[in-house]
C-alpha cells in the first residue's frame, strides 16, 4: 500500500468517521481523579498500516492489538507479511486485465518479473523485520534512562492540578497490558456497543470523582515496506465515575507531524537518528498531554 492510500485511510477512519467524544454535560466538573496506572512503554518499530486512533465498535487501545507497545507479559509482536506473494499477484493480475491478448512469454516473463521484484522486497522486510525487534535496546544504547512512560504520567499528573484537580495514582495496572476495569458501554445509532464485560466487582471503587484509564501508545511505523517511518503517537481516554463506576465514556487523541523532518525511508536510517529521533518521539507523546488533561477536566477537545 503506497503511502497515499495509507494517508487516505488514516484520512477516513480519523476524520470522516465519527470520533467517540467524553460528554460531560450533567457531570460537575471533577475535583478529584484515580488514574489507573501503566507498564513501561515499548517504543517499537513496525511495519504495516496501524490506526490506533481509528473509531468503532472495536477499540484498539484497552485491547489486545496493543499489547506490544507495553512491556508487560510477552504479547505477540507483529508477523513477518508475505510481500513476495502479494507483489507477484499483482503483477499477474495486471497482465489479465490487459485490454490486449498478452503472448504467452510476456505472461511468462511478467510473472519472472513480479516474482523476482517480490523476492527482493521480501528479503529486505524479512531483514528490517528482525533488526526492528531490537529497537528498543536501540534507543537504550543512546538513553539508557529512556522511560515514556514517566515522562507521560508525571506530565499528565501536572496537567491535571493546572486545572485543579486532585489526583492520585493507582498502581495496581503497572504490571499488565491496560484493560477496561468496569463494564462499559456506549449508545450508537445501530444500538449499543459493549467495550467491557469486566465485572464490576473485580476492581473496587475509589474515593474519587473520576477513575481515569489511559493507554498512551508511541511508536515507530511504516505503512508499508516501501514507506517511510513515521511517528505513530496516540493516547485513548476511559473515564468512569469513581464512586458509582459508571461510566462516563471514551476519546481518542492523537499526533499529527508539522512536517516530515522525523520521517525515515530505511530502519537503519531511522536507528542512524536516534539522538534526535527518540527525543523526538517522546516530544510527540508529551505534546498529546494538555489535550488529555483538559478532556479528563471535562473541557471537551475535538479532533476532526
């Protein structure tokens, strides 16, 4: 997929479609809030078209699909794609589709062609592929003391007594993957959509206005083999009354680049540039925090 139509697709599912909105309307603003904390981010690089901001019935923050941007457990990491298949059909189709009868050695030869263009792009993704499972090591090479995880919630913590509220940080979700605590379900036009079936007895309530779960994810992507990696940075919102658990709704907030200067056309050039290119990732997260902060505050913030 070239990087138009990743661009269009992230267009669509992040623009056209309706984003989930937290509406606070007959909530008081919150005075106090329990944020429900994280595991250490895993700055990963990969490879494939990942919309985690992208709305619907399935969510991918709170879900296992984001598993492996959090070192916790051993979540399974992406697969290696058979480019080489899918660039050889292309090519035969190509020639089927012909408005002319095409010789059988031209058939024979466009089959050659898209097979050995395939088997190229495939050795070099399977290469990329292996090197990238040690990105985070990579950037802990250059920072040993590299930690998003930190940075975001010292930030959001601050962000939040901006805006006068009182807030604690429960440590009970440091050791796992983030997961809904309570049920959670929101009206749509076609009906109702269950995000949690979580038993609302397994996590107790709090003495707060708000329970806030967040899943801040940030990471190296390349839609494809043949495009650039770019920053994919992204936080997803859960709040829940804290006293009742009832909850209260979902958002979505996510980075948008400026222009194209942290954008890598190779992984080994995307490694060459970690002095920048780390800072310049957790730059993009931090940048997401007074958005996440005035949306748990109940200021709503809409991204179209």
């Amino acid at each position: 997929m070239t990087f138009i139509r990743w661009a269009l697709l992230a267009l669509m599912l992040g623009g056209c479609v309706t984003q989930p909105v937290i509406d606070m309307k007959g909530v008081a603003p919150p005075k106090s809030a329990v944020i429900v904390d994280v595991p250490k981010l895993h700055p990963a690089a990969t490879v494939g078209v990942t919309v985690p901001w992208a709305p619907g019935d399935k969510w991918f923050h709170f879900s296992e699909r984001a598993d492996y941007y959090f070192l916790a457990g051993s979540p399974q990491g992406p697969q290696r794609v058979d480019y080489a298949q899918g660039i050889n059909e292309q090519a035969m189709q190509q020639v089927y589709n012909s408005p002319k009868p095409v010789p059988m050695g031209q058939m024979a030869g466009a089959a050659f062609a898209g097979a050995a263009v395939g088997a190229i792009i495939q050795a070099s993704a399977d290469e990329t592929f292996r090197k990238s499972q040690s990105f985070a090591a990579e950037i802990l090479k250059v920072y040993p003391d590299f930690d998003l995880r930190a940075d975001f919630m010292d930030a959001l913590q601050k962000a939040l007594r901006g805006h006068g509220v009182t807030v604690s940080v429960s440590s009970s979700g440091a050791d796992a993957a983030p997961r809904l605590r309570w049920p959670a379900a929101e009206r749509t036009q076609d009906g109702t959509n269950v995000l949690s079936t979580a038993g609302a007895d397994g996590f107790p309530a709090v003495d707060a206005d708000l329970l806030v779960q967040v899943s801040p994810l940030a990471f190296f992507n390349a839609p494809g083999p043949l495009n650039a990696y770019r920053r994919n940075v992204s936080v997803g919102i859960a709040l829940y009354d804290g006293r009742t658990k009832r909850f209260l709704g979902r958002q979505n907030v996510w980075f948008v680049a400026g222009d194209g200067r942290f954008e890598y056309s190779t992984y080994d050039g995307l490694v060459a540039d970690l002095r920048a290119a780390a800072p310049a990732l957790r730059q993009a997260l931090l940048s997401l925090v007074p958005d996440v902060a005035e949306i748990i505050a109940g200021k709503p913030v809409v991204r179209r």
